[in-house]
C-alpha cells in the first residue's frame, strides 16, 4: 500500500507536465523532469530515477500540446 501512496500523485504530477512546452524538446524536458522525480520517489535510488526521467522523457515527447484557438 505504500508504494501506491507514494506513485498516485508522483503519477498525477507527471501527467500534468508531460506536455508542457511548445516544442518537443521542451516537452521531453519537462516529462524527463517529472519522471526523475516520480522515479526517486518510488524507487529511491540512482537507477530508479534514471529509468523515470527515460519513460518521463518519452511520454513528454510524444505528446502533443493542446490546439489553440484563434482569437
């Protein structure tokens, strides 16, 4: 049960920032970001938070940053 307390808002933290940023760079940047820390907080040690900035860093890439709409 703990592992899950710690992952559901790690989870939902990395969601929101997957897609920040207009480029894919910035995307990959942001969701690298967010992965490291989901991966620290559930692993707790260098390999786990490594792994997590990967899978952040490919989530954040292939998303695609929401439409705007014309004014």
């Amino acid at each position: 049960m703990k592992p899950f307390l710690k992952l559901a808002p790690a989870a939902a933290l990395l969601t929101l920032l997957s897609a920040c940023g207009t480029t894919m760079e910035q995307r990959a940047a942001t969701g690298a970001l967010g992965g490291a820390v989901v991966g620290q907080a559930i692993g707790g040690d260098t390999g786990s938070t490594v792994a997590g900035a990967a899978a952040g860093a490919v989530a954040g890439a292939v998303t695609t940053p929401p439409r705007r709409r014309p004014n």
